[in-house]
C-alpha cells in the first residue's frame, strides 16, 4: 500500500499540507521520509515498526544505524538511509542552536534564532523556549498555531510544560504574518497575564518576542515586564 492509496484524511502529505507539520504523528512523519510501505503494511504501520525496533534495539531512532533498520521486514537500504539521514539533521541542527544558548536572553540573538522559522509563516506561531539558570535554551516548544487569543495566550497552556521541565525562566516568541512587529492589545494583556501567573509558580517571564518580516519587537526592551521588586 502506498500513501495515495490511504483516504485522504489518513495521507499523512494532505494532513502536513492542510493542518501544519504539528498536527502529524512521529510515525507520520516518518512515513513521507519512506514515501512507500510493503505489500502487507502502509507506509503508516511501517513506520511504526520502525520506531518500535529502534526503541528495543538502540534506545531511540537517534541511535539506530541504518544496517540495523534494514532488518525489518519492508525497509530497504534506501527507507534506511533516509530515516537515519533525518535524525542526523534533526542531531546536527540541535548542536548549531546549542551553540547560541548562552546569549538567547538577548532579544536580538533569540530573534536571529528563530527569525528564520517564523517571520514568512503566514499564520501566527507561538513558539516557548524553556531557558535554565545560565540563560540557556533547555527546550523550544510550539504552543499553539494560528491567530493568538485568549486561550493560546492562557497562563495553563503556557506554563504546564515549564513546570514540568523545572524551568527557571521562559521567553515567549510569536510572529506577525501582518509584517509589523507591533503588539496587539491582546498581545500586551495576554503577555501581562502570563508573567502574573509564572511569578506565582516561581517561573519568570523572561521576554515576548514578536517577529515579522520587518524586524522584531521585544516586550521586555519596551518596557512591559519591568520586575516588580528584584533585579
């Protein structure tokens, strides 16, 4: 069975295409990595054994060889080499964001960061890096994907993931497909409301960050997260 020959609402290529590369599974993923599965399997379930294998094998799809994938029945050297070959992009453009983390507390290395990814989207993305004690990026997480409200901008949604990973600060990054970095009304409120709630929980709001296509916009350089009594 071959992608095309799934219904439509199960291609995982239409589902990346009409919903975002957010709304696709691992094993979905993997699957436009493959292109084709098997004569018994989808290009879905193929990828899933795939992903099965590697954790008994190797620990994680990071590990594995390409020798070793090729032992599972339906994968080849090409599907092979090409799931390998994308986790070793995925490991190598880690490293060059490692290598500006001690400096992603300044608004303008964070919008050189993320300024790429962002500022020809042309919906809005929320994007929140998890930063630790040194000012260093632990994580970068998708909040939400189209047009900031009051449930994306919700202090729950934003700061469940950073009390899980005992984070000692977070910076918030959205873009403005509009072209302006300006802030919207709900832009400042909803960021206002966030930085209320992360005090509570001992988390600091480091910066909003607002990137377009002609520049960027910092809340914490504008003046909308003076700290209220420390330095």
């Amino acid at each position: 069975m071959q992608i095309k020959s799934l219904p439509p609402e199960e291609r995982p290529q239409e589902k990346m295409m009409y919903y975002g590369k957010g709304a696709l599974s691992t094993a979905e993923l993997i699957a436009l990595l493959i292109r084709t599965g098997s004569r018994e399997k989808s290009a879905v379930q193929l990828a899933e054994d795939i992903i099965s294998f590697s954790a008994e094998s190797s620990g994680d799809l990071y590990n594995v060889e390409p020798s070793e994938l090729m032992f599972i029945d339906g994968v080849g050297k090409t599907k092979a080499c090409a799931v390998v070959a994308a986790m070793e992009l995925m490991r190598r453009s880690r490293e060059e964001i490692g290598k500006s983390r001690d400096s992603a507390c300044n608004p303008r290395e964070v919008y050189h960061l993320l300024r790429e990814t962002l500022r020809y989207e042309k919906r809005e993305h929320l994007i929140e890096l998890i930063i630790n004690n040194r000012c260093q990026v632990e994580s970068r997480l998708t909040i939400s994907i189209g047009a900031l409200d009051s449930t994306a901008l919700n202090p729950r949604e934003v700061l469940n993931p950073a009390i899980r990973r005992s984070a000692a600060g977070i910076i918030l990054v959205h873009n403005h497909p509009s072209g302006s970095p300006d802030p919207s009304a709900e832009d400042i409120a909803g960021t206002a409301r966030i930085k209320t709630a992360a005090e509570l929980v001992g988390i600091r709001l480091l910066d909003h960050i607002i990137i377009a296509e002609s520049g960027y916009f910092s809340m914490k350089e504008q003046g909308y997260l003076e700290d209220s009594g420390e330095g």
